[in-house]
C-alpha cells in the first residue's frame, strides 16, 4: 500500500477535479424502432452544421467483440472475434443479459468521449452531438423488452438496473440535453430491414419489432413508463417517419428545421 502524504494528496484532488470538469456541448439521441431510418436520419444531420457531429451505433463492437479502441473500423486479426449480435439473435436467452450489458458499455463509452482537445471555449459552447441510440434507450427499450419477454431473470434485470442508474447518475458526460424520437409503425420498420438485409438481422420478426415499438411509445410518445429522474426534464422532439425521406428533399428539409428548432441554433 502506498501512503498519501499531504502534497500527494493535494496533487490527487487536483487531478480528480480536473477529470471531473470536462468540457461538453450538447447531446442529443436519435431514439426509434430497428429500421426507422436512424442512420440516414444521422446523415442528414451531418450534413447540416460544422458544429453538429453524429456518433453511430458501435454496431462493429457488437459484431466483434475481440476489437480493442473505440474505432468502428476492422482490422484482418480482429474478424476473429465473436459475433455477439448474431449470437443474440439466434439464442435471445442465452445471450440477452451478456449482450445488453456489453452494449451498455460500447455506449458509454461513445457518450463520454470527449470532444477534441484542440476545440475552443466557444465551439465547445456551440456543438452538438447526435448519438445514433443511447444507453438510456437500452434500459428502457432492449434490456426492458428483454427481462418482460423472459430473456432475463429478475436478478440479471436488478443487477443491470443498479449497473445502468449508477453509471448515468455518476457520470454527468451521460446526461442527454434531448431526444428526438423517430416514429415508425412496425410494418413499415419490417419492410425497410428486409430491404437492407443485413445478416444479423435475419431472425428479427414482426413480433419483436411490434413489441419494441409498444417500448418506444410507452417512453417516449405516451411517457407512462416510470423513468428515473435524470429523464425527468429530458424534452423530447417525435418525427413521423412512415413516410420515405430519403428521396423527398421536401420532407427531409422540413425535418431537418424542426431539429434546428429543438436544439436551438
């Protein structure tokens, strides 16, 4: 054990305080069923402002969990890692606990990371962050669906409860400023993920996607889901999304100026 002397001390209070006042603009989630069009929603928004970054799903930590850093990018060695998101689809039991909980980490990492150091005072001030999901989604959404649907026994759920409220509580770089809700009917989410067609979404059925949306509207449209207090003043923004936006430069500039609205610049 090593003893702190007065000066050690002082040096250690000093370098807490320092990592305790981090520098932050705003954060936003983009919050909605599987293939509401998130990821084409981020991109919109990209595009929209020097001073708005978006932060995608670390969808490649799930699909590959051998991979070290924050990077979504995969090198040849780290194809060998574990496809966690496969494994969860195909035995949603066996995996429910251990996936959400290593997507609940993946996320706070993203949502804590720091903006760059080289940003001034002032354009720390102006910038806002879209994250593509957020942990409190998981709680809310997934890991709920999970524990209600019997994925998850009532221990997993408590131990995954006191995980999440102790991070978001203790780590004020988690704090959403808002969430913009993008709303979709579960036809239309099933279709939309046909078309994409990715692998690891093969087994998702009309029934989980149904099930998340009743998630997504009890939270974030009819709000009478119990939610903690550090939701308790987060507003929230609902977009119709069931019609396509991609091609309607119309629809997408009108969506486009009531975010503006809502993040107020």
């Amino acid at each position: 054990y090593s003893f702190c002397t007065l000066s050690n001390c002082s040096k250690v209070r000093l370098k807490m305080d320092s990592v305790q006042t981090v520098r932050r603009g705003k954060k936003f989630a983009i919050e909605g069923n599987i293939a509401t069009g998130k990821s084409t929603f981020l991109k919109l928004l990209e595009s929209q402002s020097p001073d708005w970054s978006v932060v995608a799903e670390p969808v490649a930590r799930w699909t590959n969990v051998s991979q070290d850093g924050d990077e979504v990018e995969l090198t040849t060695s780290q194809k060998s890692g574990g496809n966690l998101l496969q494994m969860f689809y195909d035995d949603i039991h066996r995996w429910s606990y251990t996936f959400q909980s290593y997507a609940l980490l993946s996320r706070m990492r993203l949502q804590r990371e720091p903006l760059p150091a080289s940003f001034t005072n002032e354009q720390v001030k102006k910038h806002v962050q879209f994250f593509e999901r957020s942990m409190q989604s998981d709680r809310y959404i997934f890991a709920l669906n999970c524990y209600e649907s019997g994925c998850m026994s009532e221990t997993e759920w408590n131990i995954y409860q006191d995980w999440s409220q102790y991070l978001v509580h203790s780590i004020g770089e988690l704090k959403l400023d808002g969430i913009i809700y993008l709303r979709a009917n579960p036809e239309v989410c099933y279709q939309r993920m046909l078309k994409r067609g990715r692998p690891e979404e093969s087994g998702v059925t009309m029934e989980y996607l149904e099930c998340l949306n009743e998630k997504h509207e009890s939270w974030l449209y009819r709000k009478d889901v119990k939610m903690d207090e550090s939701l308790s003043d987060v507003p929230v923004l609902v977009i119709d999304c069931n019609e396509e936006f991609v091609t309607n430069p119309e629809k997408h500039q009108s969506m486009m100026s009531m975010v503006h609205k809502f993040v107020g610049n």
